[in-house]
C-alpha cells in the first residue's frame, strides 16, 4: 500500500545528468521511449539508480509498516470471515514488501541496509501509516480506500520502466484487489448495519479523509527533476493527477453508501470535469513525515523490536560460507 | 517507557519507545534462492522471484508460501542465486539472427515449385 | 451401529477438543503476523495461523450440524471454562523458541489425528480429516525443517530449543488427557482414542527430535498438564477470549 514517491527537488537540476556519458545516455532513454524495459544489469544513470532504490525501498516499507495500523485489529477481528481475510490481507502486505525489496536489491542495495534505514529513520514511506487505526471501523476504511489510493499508483507504476519493480508490481496489483473488495465489503457491512455501526465507520471516515488526501503528496512542482523522472518512467503521474482519478472513482461510491466527507468543498467541477477540494494541510503532512506524527516512534519500535527478537533465530542457522548476491531480477 | 499501544499485540511485547536495537548486519537475512515454480505437470517451470533463506530445504518452505499460497502449483526448484550463470544484456546481440541463417528457417524450403516443374517436364515428354 | 446419547456426547468432545486448540492456537499464532524472525517466515507462519482457524471452522461446522450453536456465536461467545482446548495453546506466543516448538508438537499431534479420523465412521469429521491432509503435512513440514535446521546450527540456538523441548513437554503431554467417553469413542469406531493417538506421538516425535540431534524428553516422567479438556484453564485464555470478542460485543446484535 503506497501512495507516490516522495522526492525533494534538492537536486541543483542541471547536474542530474552532467556526468554521464552522452552516448550511453542516449541510448537507454530510446530504449525507454520506445516502451522496453531496463533490466538490473543495463547500464543506467546514477540518479536512474538512485530516484529507483529511493521510491521502491520507501514502497516496501510502507508496505511492512502498513501491516501494522491493521495488524491492530487482528486479534479482535469479529467472527471467521473476517479474521480470516484481515489476516490474509496483513499477510500479503508483508509478501509484498518481501518483493519489493527484492525488486530495491538487484538494484544493489541490500535488505538489511534497506531495513536499517527504514528503523533509523533515514527512510520515508507513506504518512497514512504514523496514524493510529483507534477502532474497527478505521481498518476497514484502510483496507478500502488506502489500499484503492495504492492501486491507483501501483497500476501508474506497473508500466514504468525498470523491469524487476513491474515484475513485482504485477504480482502486486492481483493481489491489492483483493483487499480492496474486502474493505469495501467491511465498511459496507458498517455502513448498512445498525445505528452503532454506522457512526463507527462515518467517524473513522472523518478521521481517515485529511491523511488519505495527503496520500498522493503535495502538488508536484513543475521542476526539471520532475520531467526528466517522467521522462524515464520513473514517475508515472502527477501526484495531483492519481488524486483525481482516486476522487472521480472513490467519491461517488462513498457518498452513495450515505456517508460524508469532512470537506464542504468537495465537488466535481462541471467546467473543467475535475474534483475541487480544501487543499490539505501540507504543514502538517511535513511535520508528521519528518517524524512528528501520533505513531511514527511506535511504527520504527517495533520494527526494531520484531528485527531483535529474530536476531537468535537467525544467528542460530546462519551458515558461514553463505555468500550473499543480490537476486536475479 | 514501554509502548502502551492501540494493538494489545504490541502492549504485551513491552517495547521501549526509544529502543536502538535491531539494527541489523551484513548477511543476516540470509543468501538468496531463485523460485521456479511448475503450474501444472506437463508445462515448464517458470522462474516467479526469489527468497531470502538459510538453506535450501527452508527456501522451499518460504517460497511454498510466498510464490503458490493462491495460485496452482504442482512442483517447486530452488536454487542458489549464486550459482546461476547469466547472460549480460550487452551481450544480447548474440541472439540475433541473421538471414544467412534461413537454412534453420522451415519456411526457407519450398520445395513445391520444383516439385510442379519437374512434374510439367515430366508430362512433356 | 446406533449411536446413543453418549457417543454423542463423547463426538461433540472430540470435535471441541480439536476445534477449540485449533482456534485458539491459530489466534496466538496469528500475533506473530508483522513480527516474524524474517518476512518470508512471517508470511508462512500466517498462512499456518490462517490454516488452523480455517480448519477449526469446519470442524464447528460439524458440530453446527449436531445441534451445536452457529460457529461464530460458538467460537466468539463462550467463556473460557466453556473451551475444552489444552492448556499449552492458550499461553501467549513467547519468545520463538516456545512459538516453533508448540507448533511442533501441536502439528504433529493434528496430523496422527487427523489421519487416525480418516476412517471414521462419523462421514463429515472423515471428509474434514481427508481435506485438510495436505494443509497439514505442509505445517509438520515447516515445523521439522525449522527443529532440524536449529538443531545442527549454533550451540547457542541449539540450546534455547532444547529448553523449550524439555520445559514444554509436560504441557505437550496434556493434549492427550482422557476424555470421559473413550470407550463409547473407540466401540463406535469414532476415534481409536487420545492412548492410541499419544503414543504414535510420542513414537513420531522422539525419532524425529533424536534425529535432529536433541535430547528426548523422558516421557514416562514428565508430569503431563492436564485440565484444558475439562474446562480449567490458565489464567491466560479469558483475557485472549474477551480480546477476540471486544469488536463483537460493541453491538451484539450487528452483523460484522
């Protein structure tokens, strides 16, 4: 579950491709315009490289994070149907994040130096998840339209360039849908049931609306940087962009269950077909990404705490002539 | 302060909130094994991704898991990713074909045409 | 034969014994879900959690068809002197050592088990055993790859699982108290009963934990821990059963 690359533009522009060699350069950007993919081995440029390992890495560990606003409610999810599908939907985003660092590792970046970036905080993943799931219905909201947010980029993002994450991508997306149908299956059990229920879910929805629509990022600034990721197939949208298509598909559908968005400007603008809306609040959408936010210090703690209790397991069966190479594709 | 969380899963595991551990080291998640997995009996295996694992009998176990816990699958391969030999793409030219090759091509035979002639001669006489 | 009130009784025993373990351990081991030793252990040992619940399901099923409540209220709405789980399956999931050996033991008892009800005469319990084969062999697969690889690894993993072993054995033990309807079970040919199933367990498990290179646990002095069967458990599955119900008790009369 993942919403867009979050990429600072602190890059001075003109130097993203002033080292490489011109030839080679031109090259690999042909192979991309004419819709091939570039496989680990190829030659790429170095900020390719590395704009790639930034947004995969972050894209697996907001899925390994992710499973833990919803891993939650595991233990008290109601009844067999449920239980059984949450735990398969935590489970699959854990599967995920195992294909996505592998996808960040024929990149030549290892699992554990990924991992120790994600537990010291020198890594970012998606800012819904340093929200707190207080009830029931707040894992069913996540489980529908976080994860509809996800497949919205993740589909973009299929048709990127770089082989492995397409690959892993792939799988991925199959799989998302799943989730999708089941939370929208739970919020509208909550929605259609009784008086209780629906306040559950029309107060986790209020919650829930500001962080799903900081889900897609800031407006993108119309930057070279920009351009040029685009240009490789890096990024696949505008982060305004998937929000729109997030909008035009999930608005209606929520408002025909008869619940209601806490943004008295949501509309779709009739002259220019798209949705307008209260611009979020993109102070607090840096300071809770930079760290400040209600769960971010227990999110990174029992990351490391599930990495410690391991530590034995792992040390206790690892044979000392392995011989790590990153995998294949 | 130990975490009090919303997740009584979290609570039990009486995590400090400013804990520094679990940072991890050079190889220990492992080496890595390639998966192939074989759809049904009669098709080829197809490679489908990799795990991270101890040894090989485990990486079975984990990619039984990972790679078939939906689809059909009948039969699994691992191997050890560092003992694959692969190809460069650089060196992909080598599979080109050229088209003094198209003795390898069926469609380089057409025999019909001599067939018909031989034939027609044969009538003349 | 025709079977009287007390076969019944001793058939719904079985399927609670066996369903309620199923449950409850599939709801501890669920916790692991997120916090496994590494990603791709995490995900198998879901799919086992998963498995187990799934398993407990049709076996509720079954005890739906004898009259018994509807699976959910079953499951979700008694209380813990209710449950006729052993007692080993209601203690919180520990550190890995206790988690991988429980699931040791508990898998290979499921599969003798199950494959001893292959044959029952009881047909649904017979369809459930046959179904549910190959869920289980995966799950003594995992468990046997895991004891074997830790077995010849470091001596100091070596020896956290050989505590485990020896510590929990008694607690393995009490899977196998005695049910008050052993005869009318094994006269009926329902189930040849928890002494036959003990000791093909005790057979299995011995050679296996020998053969990777564990001291066995001297079973004839181990004090097994018996009670979960007939209602008396620790004080751990309450405070695990009010935690599974916390979500349904909001609103009792709601479908969820």
């Amino acid at each position: 579950m993942y919403g867009n690359t979050y990429i600072e533009n602190s890059e001075k522009q003109n130097k993203l491709t002033a080292n490489e060699d011109p030839k080679k350069l031109a090259e690999f950007e042909a192979r991309i315009a004419a819709g091939d993919k570039i496989e680990p081995h190829d030659w790429m440029p170095a900020e390719y490289r590395k704009q790639l390992v930034r947004m995969i890495e972050q894209h697996a560990h907001s899925e390994i994070i992710g499973s833990l606003p919803e891993g939650t409610w595991i233990t008290r999810a109601p009844g067999f149907r449920r239980k059984l599908a949450l735990m398969a939907k935590v489970q699959d985003e854990v599967g995920h994040a195992q294909l996505l660092y592998s996808a960040a590792e024929t990149l030549g970046k290892s699992r554990e130096d990924m991992l120790n970036d994600l537990i010291k905080g020198n890594s970012k993943y998606s800012n819904v998840f340093n929200y707190p799931a207080l009830t029931w219905a707040d894992s069913a909201v996540i489980a529908w339209l976080i994860d509809a947010g996800a497949i919205v980029n993740q589909l973009a993002n299929s048709k990127g360039s770089y082989g492995p994450y397409v690959r892993a991508l792939e799988r991925i997306c199959a799989e998302e849908s799943f989730h999708l149908k089941y939370g929208h299956d739970n919020v509208v059990f909550l929605a259609t049931g009784t008086p209780k229920q629906r306040e559950m879910v029309q107060e986790a929805l209020t919650r829930w609306w500001p962080p799903i629509m900081h889900f897609f990022g800031p407006s993108d600034k119309l930057s070279v940087h920009t351009e040029v990721l685009m240009r490789w197939k890096v990024k696949m949208g505008s982060n305004d962009d998937m929000r729109q298509t997030f909008l035009d598909m999930y608005v209606p559908k929520i408002w025909d269950l008869g619940l209601t968005l806490p943004d008295p400007n949501l509309k779709k603008n009739e002259e220019t077909g798209k949705w307008d809306y209260t611009e979020p609040d993109w102070d607090e959408f840096k300071r809770v990404i930079n760290g400040d936010g209600p769960c971010n210090k227990e999110r990174l703690a029992v990351r490391r705490m599930a990495e410690e209790k391991g530590r034995w397991v792992r040390q206790a069966i690892l044979k000392k002539d392995s011989q790590y190479v990153a995998p294949l594709s | 302060m130990k975490i009090k969380s919303l997740d009584p899963r979290i609570t039990r595991a009486k995590i400090d909130e400013n804990t520094q551990e679990g940072v991890l080291n050079p190889m220990d998640h492992f080496q890595t094994y390639e998966v192939f997995e074989q759809k049904k009996r009669g098709t080829h295996h197809c490679h489908v991704g990799s795990v991270h694992a101890p040894s090989a009998e485990m990486a079975i176990i984990f990619a039984k898991e990972q790679y078939t816990r939906r689809g059909q699958c009948v039969n699994l391969w691992v191997v050890k990713t560092s003992d694959v030999m692969v190809t460069e793409y650089l060196d992909s030219d080598i599979f080109e074909t050229t088209e003094t090759k198209s003795y390898r091509d069926p469609n380089s035979y057409k025999v019909m045409d001599r067939i018909k002639a031989f034939k027609e001669r044969q009538t003349e006489l | 034969m025709e079977f009287t009130e007390k076969h019944v009784l001793g058939l719904k025993d079985l399927l609670y014994r066996m369903s309620d373990d199923l449950l409850i351990l599939g709801h501890r081991n669920s916790e692991w879900t997120g916090l496994g030793p590494i990603l791709e252990e995490d995900i198998a040992f879901s799919s086992m959690a998963q498995d187990k619940i799934g398993q407990s399901l049709a076996l509720y099923q079954i005890l739906q068809e004898l009259g018994e409540n509807e699976p959910d209220v079953v499951a979700f709405m008694r209380n813990a002197e209710a449950f006729h789980s052993c007692k080993m399956v209601e203690l919180p999931i520990g550190e890995y050592d206790f988690s991988l050996v429980r699931h040791f033991y508990f898998d290979h008892q499921s599969a003798i088990r199950m494959d001893m009800l292959k044959d029952t005469v009881v047909e649904p319990l017979q369809m459930v055993a046959r179904k549910f084969r190959g869920e289980i062999k995966y799950h003594t697969m995992h468990a046997d790859t895991w004891m074997k690889i830790l077995g010849a690894g470091s001596a100091k993993g070596k020896e956290r699982m050989q505590k485990a072993i020896l510590e929990n054995a008694g607690l393995a033990l009490g899977m196998f108290e005695l049910s008050d309807y052993e005869v009318e079970l094994s006269e009926s040919g329902i189930f040849a009963g928890e002494q036959a199933l003990k000791s093909t367990w005790i057979e299995t498990v011995s050679q296996k934990l020998e053969s990777f290179g564990f001291n066995v646990p001297d079973w004839d002095t181990v004090t097994p821990v018996y009670g979960g069967r007939k209602g008396e458990h620790t004080a751990d599955l309450q405070p695990l059963l009010d935690e599974m119900t916390e979500v349904f008790r909001i609103d009792p009369a709601a479908e969820w």
